[in-house]
C-alpha cells in the first residue's frame, strides 16, 4: 500500500498531462487561452471537458494560435483574470515575440510547458530544447522530475508568479512524463484552492474607473530601467520560490527546493542534469554507492531564475562533475546548463572541480542506467587523473558517422 | 443618424499633445471612435504602427480610457482575451461594469501580419470591434507597401522606378474578407464624414456579436499631399468609387453614400504624391487598369445592394 504524505491526500494512477490538468482544475483560473500540440495537447483537451461540463468557472479561448493564445493569455492577465495556457516545442517557439511580452509587462502568467524537441526535422519526443530556447525571455522556470512534482510545480507556480510578478512556466519531459502513468498523490480541491489564494491584482485594465495605458513605447530615457527591473524581480524571485516552497511543505508535506541535492553532500563524483533523467540517474548513484564509489547527483528545478551561488557552493568540493544537458545552444562551444553551471562556479572562485559537459537524449533518443554508468566511469578516471577532462561536448548514444 | 449637438456633450478620450503628423488620419479616427462610444466604458487594443507609438510615448498617454498594445500583428487576439476575462468575472461576479472592447489595427497590421489572429477572433465570435483605420501602406516603419496598397502606388519597398511603375497588384478586398466570415457587422467608412464613421461605430457597438470596420485614412506623410487635405481627399475616394462606403448588417448589404456623380479616378490619384508617376504618358495603362478595377467592383457593389443581397 502507498501512504500519502498528506493526511487528506487521494494517491491515483496519473499521467503527467492528466496531473497538470488536475492541478489547473484546482486553481480554476479565469481564463485558459490555448492551442493543441503533442505532447502537450492532453491538457487542455481535458481542461476543456472540465470547462464544457461545467465542473470549473474558468473560460477557455480556443484560439486559432500559439501566438494568439499567448496573446490572449497575456491580454486576460493584463485585463486582471488570473490566466493560464500550455504548450510545448514549436507551440512555445511560435509564441518567443510574446513570451518576452509577459515578462516584460510583469505578468503573472502560468503555463504547463511539456519539453519536446524542436523542428527540423519535426520530432514530437522529449527533450529540452524549447524551453531552454526561452531561457533568457524573463519567465521563472520549473523543471520537473515526475508527474508528482509536475502537479507540486503547478500548484507552487501560480503563488510564485503572483508573488514574483513574473510569468512562469512548468516543465515535464515528453512522453515520458507527459504520456507516463505514475503513481501520484492529489490534494483536495479546497485545500489547493486555500494555498493558491485568490488573485488581487493592483491594477487592471478591466478597472475602468482607474484607466491606464499599458505597453507603451519606451524610448532611450525609460526602456534601460524597466528592462533593470525586470532582471531584479528575476533574481529577486529565488527568495519567493523558497517562501513559497517553505509553505508548500508546511501545507502538503513534500519538501522542494531551487535543486535537489541526491547523496551530493560527501560526493566526489557528479551529474548535473534536470528532468525526468535525474530518477534514472538516482539508480545508478545507489548502485555505485553500494560498490562504495562517492557518487552524487544535483538535479536542478528552478533554472531560471538560476540559483548560482548555491550551486557553486554545493558542487565546490566535487573532484569531477559532469553537466547532462538536453539540449544543445549549437554555439560551437557549450550547451547551456553547462555555461551556466561552469560560470557560477568560476565566479564564486571554486576552480577545484574538473567539469565537462554532456550532450543526451535529443528527440527523445534513449538514456538508460548504463550510459549514466559511463559518464561516472570518466567521472571517476577525470578525478582520480588517469584521464583529462575532455574539451567540448560528449555525445551520448548517437552514431557519429 | 449621429446628433452633432448630442455628440458635443460626449467626452473627449483622447487627448491632444500626441505626436501623431499634422493632419494625420488615425487620430482623426481615434477621437470620433470615441466620441461614438459616448459615455460606455471601453477597453481598447491596438497593433504596433502610428497609432500606438505616436499616442504613448512613455511616461505620457493620450489615452483617458484603459488602452493596452502588446505586438503588431495581435490587437484581434489580445482584444479577445480582454473581452473573455471580463465575460469570466463578470460571471463571477468580480466586475459589474458595462464594457464594450474595440480593437485598433493598421492596414499592415490587419491586411498581412494580423489577418489569422483577427479571422480567429472573429470566427470564435467575441463581442468586440475590430477598426482597421487603413492608410494603405506600413507607415510607421516607412511607408512599405502592404496589401491594402492599391495597384501603382509608390512605396518604399514597391517603388517607381526605371523598370517598375510602383505596386503591381491590386489591393485585397479585406472587407469582403470579413462580411465572409459571417459576422452580424462589417462597414467600409472613411475620415471626412463624421456622420457617417460614428453612426457606423454605435451600430458596430451595439451588436451582440463581432463587428469590424475599414476605415480610409489618408496619411499625409506617406501619399504626400498638404496636411491640410486629409478630409477631402478621403472624400474624393468615395466620390470616385476608390472607397465606398457601405455596410453589411446580419448579411444585407447596404450602400451609405452614393456619389451625385461618379468622378473618375484621376481626381483622386492626381493630388497625392504617391501616384504621380502613373501621370506620365508611357503609365496611362496603369490609370486605365485602375479605373476598370474601381468600375467592376462598383458595379458588383451596386448589384450586391441593390438585390438586398444575403452575404
Ligand atoms: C512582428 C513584427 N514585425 C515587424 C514589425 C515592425 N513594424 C512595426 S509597425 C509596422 C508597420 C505598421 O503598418 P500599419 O499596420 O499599416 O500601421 P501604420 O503605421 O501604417 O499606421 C511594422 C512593419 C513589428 N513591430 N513586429
Ligand atoms: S506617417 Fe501617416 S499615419 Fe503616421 S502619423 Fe504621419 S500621417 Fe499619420
Ligand atoms: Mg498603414
């Protein structure tokens, strides 16, 4: 029998597409402007039966378009509705002119993003590349190892985003998350509801005794400052991830952080990486523990904002530290979580651990406890020094020639 | 009918100080679309261009009544979503207010880049107007051609030249577009008869459905004419048949001002800067391909309303 971590909780079979559908039936937003698209389509096909049966008070738009589905959901959050949407891979690259719209007018937007690669050549299967395409465009993102976490990040999203005065986004892996039946535990409606609180904006356009012009052109003289702002309520944000999560925990039990650190704190050797290849790679961390190898994992939930000097100081006494990303910034050098993993440690001043960088799983291609083994392999032969850290980016699992 | 004298009582939502050109059409349009609205609260959107840089140049607005612009080609999208969030608190009862949403749009913002978020808007039925006040080219970024502009127009990007005569394609009948989609309102109106623009407004705004109107608005800078010009040179398009002015209520279709006397193209072309090179000798052919346009679509026009014809 599985226990529930909440006393009131309801444990259930989920797919990650159904528990964040779950979750925005609870939260019952006003609006839900959204367009379908694998592997996200789910979510708002369920959503949808939620709306024409009547179960929430929410308003769906079935617009004609990404783009206009975040236009419109940028419109409904301006108007002062509390607003949702979701999407995935080309859905979420059609909307890149608004997504840098939300977050620069500061609105508190939440969308279930499920992580799927991007065209050409068209592949509907996980990996990261959408959202790590979006990670500069001012949204707070959650990253998500489980439907558990999926329907948690949900929940904990929208109070941050309010809080934070950002939009954010929450992920899960394609398919393997999305489409995956999983054992998770639900909250009661009313519980959810009585975290979530009820939305008060401080102004909205739909308050028309208080009319005011918003997106107006900003020239030399303003743009600079609002742009500044923008990038501290990003880096101010990592404060109300922690509040929230602080609370989430008190309220529900589950204990979230920026990353999760797995056997990482006498670790000699280990994997950054985010998403659902984090539970795989949690298998082989017990198993090399088991032959006494000190292996760890840092499994990141917020990449953005990114927790950088927390981080640094985590894997500071780390000999050797491989970064896993899903996706690759084609920029002749690094994939991004590596950048950012190497320039935070370098900038806190730790040069000690050797770090290299590994390139897995595009288009949802195969990463499986052995290939995990591997990279600790090197790890292991990179620490002790019987191999140099490699320069570049590894390859996992794909044929070269 | 509009009363002038009922009309002079309503406020005045946009104010003066905005940095549109002397003799500019879309504020014209912008302070009649509101002085229709009267004393109903309204929302408005507008897409990137004139309109909404000259109007908000921040910290100052010209706008007394809430007014939001996102991107160029979503005022459709943005304006529905306005709209749905208040059909949802309003349910909710969050909001009590009676609001009407009207959403701005250029030509280039409504012809080419907005065409699928205003078609998507209208098609899922969200009581709002849509106002394309169309001065037939990208304006804002440089006067571009777009697909409102008509055939032989010089533009920056379809210019007269050695080898070419300005834009070689007709205009698209975006209206026509629109009556297409169904709606309960769709009107062709131009700035110069006030009446005639703000009686359309009210009816637009009083349907319980989408409504749309494309309105002909001269653009000093980019047809080149004195600034002074702008209301009888928009006149001149209906007095031509370049522009009519028609409306087509719940299908039917109805012509609102019927030229005295049907002046021919020429006298529209002739003042504007933008099309004098058809006046050379060796482009006569262009001014002839003009007018048999602006007589076959007339005609059309006239059979349409003349048969009370359903859309
Ligand atoms: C996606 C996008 N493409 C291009 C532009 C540049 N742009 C801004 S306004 C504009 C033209 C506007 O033309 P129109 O809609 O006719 O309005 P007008 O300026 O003529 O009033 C263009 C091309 C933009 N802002 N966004
Ligand atoms: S360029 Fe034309 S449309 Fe733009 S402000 Fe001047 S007159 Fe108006
Ligand atoms: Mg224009």
């Amino acid at each position: 029998m599985i226990k529930t971590v909440y006393p009131k909780g309801k444990i259930a079979a989920k797919t990650g597409n159904e528990v964040m559908a779950e979750a925005m039936r609870q939260i019952e937003p006003d609006v839900v402007a959204a367009y379908p698209i694998t592997p996200a389509t789910e979510i708002v096909q369920i959503f949808s039966q939620f709306v024409a049966d009547g179960i929430v008070k929410s308003e769906y738009v079935a617009v004609e378009s990404e783009h206009s589905a975040m236009s419109a959901t940028i419109a409904a959050s301006a108007a002062g509705a509390r607003a949702m949407t979701g999407t995935s891979s080309q859905g979420l690259a059609l909307m890149w002119e608004m997504l840098y719209i939300a977050s620069g007018l500061r609105l508190p937007i939440v969308m279930a993003e499920v992580n799927r690669a991007l065209s050409a050549p068209i592949n509907i299967h996980g990996d990261q590349s959408d959202t790590m395409g979006a990670r500069d465009s001012g949204w707070i993102q959650i990253y998500s190892e489980n439907s558990q976490e999926a329907y948690d990040n949900m929940i904990q999203a929208t109070k941050i985003a309010e809080k934070a005065k950002l939009p954010t986004l929450v992920t899960t892996d394609g398919f393997i998350i999305s489409h995956c039946m999983e054992v998770v535990e639900t909250y009661p409606d009313a519980d959810v509801k009585a975290f979530v609180g009820e939305y008060k904006p401080e102004r909205y356009l739909l308050d028309i005794k208080k009319p005011y012009t918003l997106g107006s052109i900003d020239l030399q003289d303003y743009y600079f400052e609002h742009r500044y702002q923008l990038a501290q309520a990003m880096k101010d944000s990592q404060n109300v991830i922690l509040e929230v999560a602080k609370d989430f925990e008190k309220t529900f039990g589950r204990k979230y952080d920026m990353y999760e650190k797995y056997k990482l704190d006498d670790a000699e050797l280990a994997i950054v990486v985010i998403g659902s290849t984090a539970g795989t790679a949690k298998v082989v961390v017990d198993a090399l523990r088991e032959k006494g190898v000190k292996a760890g994992l840092l499994k990141i939930r917020v990449y953005r904002p990114f927790p950088a000097e927390m981080i640094a100081k985590d894997l500071a006494n780390v000999k050797a530290i491989a970064v896993m990303d899903r996706a690759d910034s084609c920029s002749g050098t690094f994939a991004p979580v590596y950048s950012d993993v190497v320039a935070a440690l370098y900038s806190a001043g730790f040069t000690v651990p050797k770090v290299v960088n590994y390139v897995y799983g595009l288009g949802g291609r195969e990463i499986n406890t052995e290939h995990i083994t591997q990279v600790y392999d090197t790890l292991g032969k990179i620490a002790s020094g019987k191999e140099k850290p490699f320069a570049g980016i590894e390859y996992i699992n794909v044929r070269i020639k | 009918m509009a009363n002038l004298k009922e009309l002079s009582k309503n406020p005045e939502r946009v104010t003066g100080g905005h940095r549109l050109c002397a003799g500019c059409g879309a504020g014209i349009v912008a302070r009649q679309t509101l002085i229709a609205a009267g004393n109903t609260p309204v929302v408005l959107t507008s897409a990137t261009g004139c309109l909404e840089v000259s109007t908000t140049v921040f910290p100052y607005t010209a706008w007394k009544t809430p007014f939001f612009h996102s991107a160029f080609e979503n005022s459709a999208a943005t304006c529905s979503g306005i709209e749905t969030a208040y059909r949802s608190l309003k349910k909710q009862g969050k909001i009590s207010d009676d609001i009407r949403f009207i959403a701005f749009g250029g030509d280039g913002g409504t012809y080419d880049i907005g065409l699928q978020s205003l078609s998507g808007a209208m098609e899922r039925g969200h009581r709002m107007l849509y106002i394309c006040y169309n001065n037939e080219a990208y304006m804002n970024t440089g006067i571009q051609r777009s697909g409102a502009t008509p055939l032989g127009a010089h533009t920056t990007t379809a210019p007269a030249g050695k080898a070419r005569q300005g834009k070689e394609q007709h205009r698209k009948n975006l209206t026509e577009i629109m009556i297409a989609h169904g709606i309960p309102y769709v009107a062709q109106a131009y700035v110069g008869n006030w009446n005639d623009y703000i009686t359309k407004v009210q009816k637009a705004l009083s349907v319980d459905g989408p409504s749309f109107i494309n309105i002909f608005t001269p653009c000093r800078l980019g047809w080149n004419y004195k600034p002074e010009d702008t209301m009888p040179l928009a006149r001149l398009a209906v007095e031509t048949c370049v522009w009519p002015s028609y409306e087509v209520e719940n299908g039917v279709y109805k012509i609102n001002v019927t030229p005295k006397e049907k002046k021919p193209v020429t006298e529209f072309l002739k003042p504007q800067g933008r099309f004098k090179h058809l006046f050379k000798p060796e482009n006569a052919h262009i001014i002839e391909a003009i007018q048999k346009e602006v007589d076959m679509k007339w005609e059309l026009l006239q059979r349409k309303a003349s048969a009370g014809c359903q859309a």
